[in-house]
C-alpha cells in the first residue's frame, strides 16, 4: 500500500473516533432531560454545566478533526 | 467540485503593505473584524445613548445581554469578578458577532483561523495566571495540588496537574476554530455535491445544506458562549483557589 | 442630560487607556525581544519569550489599573 492510500485510510480512521464524542454528547443530553424531569427547579443551576459538558465532549470529537487535518496537509511530501 | 475542501479559508492579500520589515497587509479577514468592531461597537453605542425608563427595543436587548453576562460573572467568578465585567463582555460579544456574521454569503469567518483563536485563548490563559500570581503571590502553585491528597502521591500529581493546566488554553483556541472551521466545511462540501450531481437528484444536499444553516447559527451562538463561560471558569479559578464562588446566587 | 456626554467620554477614555496599555507593553516586550535576537543571533525564542513576557506585564499594568476602579 503506498503512502497516498495509507494516508486516506488514516483520515478515515481520525473521523472514526468521533463515535465516542457521539455517545458522550447523547449521554450528557440525555442526563440533563432526565434532572429536569425529576426536579424542574434545577434547571438554571444543571443548565450552565451541560453546556460546559457538552464543550468538553465535543472538543475530543475536534481534536480528531484536527488530526485528520495535519494528515491532509501532510499527505504530499 | 472543488478538489481542496478547504478552499474557502484561504486568505489572499489585497496588496502588500510591510511595516519594519514585517508584512502588514489587508486582507478579507483584517477587513472582517473591522467590520465587527464597527457594528458591533455602533449597535451598543446606539443601545445605550438614551437611556429611557421604559426601553426602547434595542436598549432591551442590550439590557438583556448585561444581565447575562453579568449573570454568568457571579455565578462563576462571585463578587471580585465584577471588575472583569468589560473584558468578558467584549469577548463575548466580539467571538459572538465574528460567528455570525461569518454566516452571511460572500464574507469570511474570522474564528475560523487559529492564530485568531490561538490568541485569544492565550491572552486569556494569560490573564488568569497573571490574575492569579497578582492576586496569591506564589501560594497560587498551590493550584496544582487538589485539596486534600497525601503528600506521597504528590511527584504523581503535580506533572498530571500542570499537563491539565497547560491543555486548556489549547482546547479552547482548537474547540472554537474547529467548529467554525467544520461548520463552513460542511457547508462547501454539501453545496458542491448539490451542484455538481443532476438536477432530478441534486435537491436532497441542497435541502439539507438549509438545515446545516440552521444548525451552523446556533453552533456559532452556543461557542460563543461556551468560551466566554470556559473563560469565566478558569479565571474564577484563579480568583478564588478552590473556594466556591460567593455570591452566587 | 449633561452629565451623559461626560460620563460617556470617560468611560472612552478609560476603555482606550487600557487598550493603549496592552499593545504598548506588547510591542515593548516584542521589540526587546527582537533586539536581543539579532544581538545574540539566536533563533525566533528569544521574540516569543519577549511576547509573552510583554503580554503579561501588560495585563499586570491593567490587572492593577481596573482593581482600583
């Protein structure tokens, strides 16, 4: 397999990760609908640290873009 | 169509201009941010010439964005925050403005560089520590050692510590220009399918690149709001070394 | 009504102080560096060290300015 291949099916396998952010984003939605509906009040309070969860989360998911990027930008030499 | 899906980041200079030797020149994205700081500074300007008792729309929404930040600062930060009120407003309102007016057809998405991010998350990075040893002198090492660990474990700690530390200031800068940088990807790659495939089914990308735009506006609004709030989080660190906020309320 | 125009303008003059501040200081820190660089002959680590140095005595100026506010 020459490099130009490899260095796609790399690519393809960076993106690949972003599975996991997929699931931690579901779970941490799916948390917070779930205190809301056991007690509506907290609302304000859990709210502010989802969406600090949900940048966390999701920030793995862009690191595997970055990585699939410096791939793409390595691939000709 | 395009065979670089990142061709439209490319930035081409208009002219060249050097000063001491170093190239200052204007381009799309030098033009951009002018373009922010003049709406956005003329838009608050405006808000807040008159100031009625019972306000005027704009003057309302600027009041809304004050109790908002204002919000946020105590509820992370407590009451020695305060006087960091106009720097997290205007990064706030500068990252929030440069997100969205990157959606408008034919103009350039400021964030989505990353020297433009790398700055930021550095001058804020920056500023906590600065904050931090101004404020603690060098008890704010301290921060490295979670309260309450046995001093054995501390040679284990303390290099998982500072590795921690030292990951925030990336993931900020790389979080916000990824997304920017995704979102408008995204976009040029859907746009591309639906022009380049026939007409009979060229409609379903197109279709989808209305819902992509949708999606983009409110992935622009939520990381403003996320870096300005990441913000206010590692500064309250600083501020108050492992206490609670005071004055939340 | 005429307390409003000068209340505005002082608010101006402190926002452009505390912006003067910051890029004075950086382009202070950024100059030394470059000076000792072409002295030493070293390469760029001595402009980004200079940077960051100049960034942060600059915040540290307007740390102090804004906590007397």
């Amino acid at each position: 397999m020459d490099a130009a291949s490899a260095a796609l099916i790399g690519m393809g396998l960076a993106a690949a990760g972003f599975a996991g952010a997929g699931v931690g984003i579901g779970y941490i939605f799916g948390k917070m609908i779930e205190a809301v509906a056991r007690q509506p009040e907290a609302e304000g309070r859990v709210g502010k640290y989802m969406w600090i969860g949900f940048a966390l989360v999701e920030a793995i998911a862009l690191y595997g873009i970055v990585i699939a990027f410096i791939i793409m930008g390595l691939r000709g030499k | 169509m395009e065979s670089n899906p990142l061709h439209p980041f490319e930035l081409h200079p208009y002219g060249t201009l050097s000063l001491f030797g170093i190239d200052i020149s204007l381009n799309k994205a030098v033009v951009m941010m002018w373009v922010v700081i003049a709406l956005a500074s003329w838009l608050l300007y405006r808000a807040g010439r008159e100031r009625r008792l019972i306000p005027t729309r704009l003057q309302s929404l600027a009041e809304l964005l004050v109790e908002f930040i204002k919000g946020m600062i105590l509820d992370t930060m407590g009451e020695k925050g305060l006087r960091f009120f106009p720097f997290i407003a205007t990064l706030f309102l500068f990252i929030l403005f440069c997100n969205l007016l990157g959606l408008i057809p034919g103009s350039y998405t400021v964030t989505s560089q990353i020297v433009v991010t790398a700055a930021f998350a550095l001058f804020v990075y920056a500023m906590s520590l600065v904050v931090g040893f101004a404020l603690h002198g060098f008890r704010f090492l301290g921060i490295l050692v979670p309260g309450g660990t046995p001093v054995l474990l501390l040679p284990l700690m303390v290099p998982i510590e500072i590795v921690s530390q030292l990951a925030r200031p990336l993931s900020l800068a790389v979080r916000l220009f990824a997304n920017m940088t995704a979102g408008h990807t995204i976009l040029a790659v859907l746009f591309g399918m639906a022009l380049s495939l026939p007409l009979w089914i060229g409609w379903a990308p197109f279709v989808f690149t209305i819902a992509i735009n949708g999606l983009e506006v409110m992935i622009a609004v939520i990381q403003a709001y996320i870096f300005t709030i990441l913000t206010c989080v590692y500064l309250g660190d600083a501020i108050n070394l492992h206490g609670h906020a005071e004055g939340a309320h | 009504m005429t307390d409003e125009p000068d209340a505005f303008r002082k608010g101006l003059s402190f926002a452009a102080r505390i912006g003067v501040e910051l890029l004075a200081a950086l382009i202070v820190g950024g100059g030394l560096g470059y000076v000792a660089d072409t002295y030493f002959g070293t390469t760029p680590v001595l402009i980004s060290i200079g940077l960051f140095l100049g960034m942060s005595a600059g915040l540290l100026n307007v740390y102090r300015t804004v906590s007397r506010l």
